[in-house]
C-alpha cells in the first residue's frame, strides 16, 4: 500500500503540488502559461521557456554551482552559450577542480550579495548537504563559517563586461532575497530569471518569499513556471516579450 502511494505521488504531478501546498512549502502557482523545457537533473535542473531566444552569443548567469552542474552543461550543449558559474565556497571549487569542463563553462570563485565584500559563508550541518549558506538554521547545531568574496551583480557585469544578462539562474542558500532586491534597485533585468527560494530552511519565513515574489511581478515579471516542490520559481520579463 505504501508503495503504491509512493508511486502515485512520484507520477502525478497534481497530487505533488497539493501535497507540498498541503506541506506548505507550494505558495504560488504560475502567473502566466509557456510551454518550457526541462533541462538537467531531477535534483539540480531547470525549467526554460521554448519560446525563449537563447544562442550562443546570450549571456548567462549560474549563481551557486554546487556539485551540480547538470543545467549548466544541458544549456551549454542546447543553445551553444557560454555559461558563467558562480561559487566562492570550498566544496564547491574542490569539485569543480576535479571535472572535465567544456570552454563555454566559466567558473569564476566569488559569491554574489547585495555587498562587494567577504561575509561569513555557514557550514552545512551534515556530512550529506554541501550547501553553505547566509545563516545558520534555528535548530543547526553547526555554526562553523568561512568568509568567502562576494559581488553585486553590476559589479560582476562590469567586470565581466556584460551590459544585459539572457538567463540568471540563484540557487543561493538565502541570499536571493538581498540581491534581487539590490537587482531592482540597479535596474538589472534577465529575460528569464530562475531563482529557489528557501522560506522552509534557515529560518526563513513563508513572508519572506511573498514579499520577494510581489516585487518582482509588480516590476513586470511573470511566473511561468513553479517546481512540484514549491521552492524552485521560473520567471520571465513580460516587458521585454511586450517590446
């Protein structure tokens, strides 16, 4: 019996998101319908709209690489960009030491904020996460940190000598909420933004996300896309598709 739920819960896309609402962990629906792509791992991938104009000469973003880069090399191998991977933290740098990487993947060891500074980066509390992130959990006992470089996108742009950014994918452990707030402030708008929220980890409240996402749709981005876990968020610059 307990497997036949497992089964149906893992093949029926429904019963997913009413569970993670049920959960409360899925707290929006998509804004808008696109038909989109699935590119990468069921763990580390990412959904893109078919009707976004990605080539080789769009510039991407990959903030917090992790040990998965799955997406970044899918995307590389579909539209022929050159992706940007961004990740200032030592398990993450050791790992991508270790791969065999294509030339359009550019791995450079700074973390991004709403500061050009170093702050303290938490250890993950268990020997299974390789996340670190912008604050300890309320029940971590773990509080060991690193300081790590980290940049505000218009730094990184200007550095890089970007003037716009195709794609911005943030899987950045509690620190999306800061820079995507700094990115209004700067007037940064990627077509397409990916970005996981953490309202069910580090304490993050629920209102948090709220708040996030209400800016960015009252600053003319849709949602076209929410993963069955809740957390994963595809966004859209409806202005630039209007223009």
């Amino acid at each position: 019996m307990l497997e036949t739920l497992k089964r149906t819960y893992r093949s029926l896309p429904f019963v997913r998101r009413t569970a993670n609402r049920i959960l409360g962990r899925r707290i929006h629906d998509p804004t808008v319908k696109i038909d989109f792509r699935f590119l990468g791992s069921s763990y580390g991938g990412w959904a893109i709209p078919l009707s976004a104009s990605l080539g080789p000469l769009s510039t991407v973003y990959s903030f917090g690489v992790g040990l998965d880069i799955s997406f970044d090399l899918a995307l590389i191998e579909t539209v022929g960009c050159t992706v940007h991977g961004f990740d200032p933290t030592p398990l993450s740098a050791e790992w991508i030491e270790r791969q065999e990487l294509p030339p359009q993947f550019k791995f450079h060891k700074v973390g991004v904020a709403a500061v050009n500074d170093d702050v303290d980066f938490f250890y993950p509390d268990n020997d299974l996460s390789h996340s670190f992130s912008k604050a300890p959990g309320p029940e971590t006992a773990q509080r060991r940190s690193v300081k790590c470089p980290v940049r505000t996108v218009a730094t990184l742009m200007n550095s890089l000598g970007h003037g716009v950014i195709d794609l911005c994918k943030f899987d950045i452990e509690g620190f999306e909420f800061e820079v995507l707030d700094d990115m209004i402030k700067d007037e940064i708008r990627p077509r397409i933004l990916l970005v996981e929220y953490h309202h069910s980890v580090y304490g993050i409240p629920k209102a948090s996300t709220y708040q996030s996402v209400k800016r960015l749709l009252s600053h003319g981005y849709e949602i076209y896309w929410v993963s069955d876990v809740g957390l994963e968020y595809g966004f859209v610059d409806a202005r630039a598709d209007a223009g």
